[in-house]
C-alpha cells in the first residue's frame, strides 16, 4: 500500500477518481507502528537530559568574586552559578564549571579547551578574609594544578 502523499499523487498523475482511504485504519496503523514508539523515545529523552542535564550549583558566598594570584599575574573569578573563568598569562581565558561539596571543590573546563578540556580537577579550598588556598589537589592537569599551587587575594572590586 502507498503512502496517502504517494497515492494522491499517483492518482493526479493518472487522472483517475480513487477512493478515499479508510482514516481510522491508516490512523490506528500509523499510530501503532509509528506513535507509540517515537512518544516513547521522546519520553525517555526528557528524563535523561533532566536527570543529566546540568544542576543547581550552591557556590559558597565567600568564594564567589574575584581573586588574584599572588605569584602571577593569574585572575580567577568565581560566579554565584557555579562557572569560573581563569586568566592565565599569556592564554586565552579558560571558563568552566564547579561544583561543590563541603570545602571541597571539582573544577572543570568546558569542552574546548585548549587547555585540559573535560578534565576533573579536585582540590580542597579554604577563604580566610581576603585570602584563598587551594589544597590537596587530585588533579592530572599541571597548568592548572601549578596554578592553584599559589594564594590569592580578592580583588578590591570583588
């Protein structure tokens, strides 16, 4: 049997009077072999992006601004919505994302990258006033370990 489209064409083309097609049967047939599946991979497609898709980051109040390396020229700034973006010198500026648990802290460009793209960095962090450590660096990316090897210091503006 052709497609309605096909057959309607067919029919123009040929000059020939066709009888209408039974809807209900073409409906009910579509609906099975077609529908349901396509409404079922549609629903299991939403899940997966909500159950993947990025979360609510609580990013702690004293981190967010930004910070200063104090053996560098080296910026790093941290936003209420979990992305950072760090100025490293003489490379263009590397965004990410962070996420949090307790004082510790897992860091991670965007895919991209020129430098470690996707690549997990996980330190402790700890704010005294105006100043940032990062510590006990699990961390295969040596750029950005070596860089927050150093202190900081939050920007006046910040």
């Amino acid at each position: 049997m052709r497609s309605r489209p096909a057959r309607e064409l067919l029919c123009a083309i040929s000059q020939v009077q066709c009888a209408p097609l039974d809807r209900s049967r073409v409906w009910r047939s579509a609906h099975r072999l077609v529908l349901t599946p396509l409404a079922a991979a549609g629903a299991a497609l939403v899940l997966f992006a909500c159950a993947g898709g990025p979360r609510q980051v609580t990013v702690p109040k004293p981190l967010v601004g930004k910070w200063f390396g104090q053996n560098s020229g080296d910026s790093i700034e941290f936003t209420d919505s979990g992305v950072f973006v760090l100025e490293l010198q003489g490379v263009d500026p590397l965004i990410g994302r962070c996420v949090f648990k307790g004082t510790r802290i897992t860091l991670r460009y965007q895919l991209g990258s020129i430098i470690c793209p996707e690549e997990p960095g996980d330190y402790t962090f700890e704010v005294d006033g105006p100043s940032l450590k990062f510590n006990d660096a699990v961390d295969t990316c040596n750029t950005r370990k070596d860089a927050f090897a150093q202190s900081w210091r939050r920007s006046e503006q910040g």
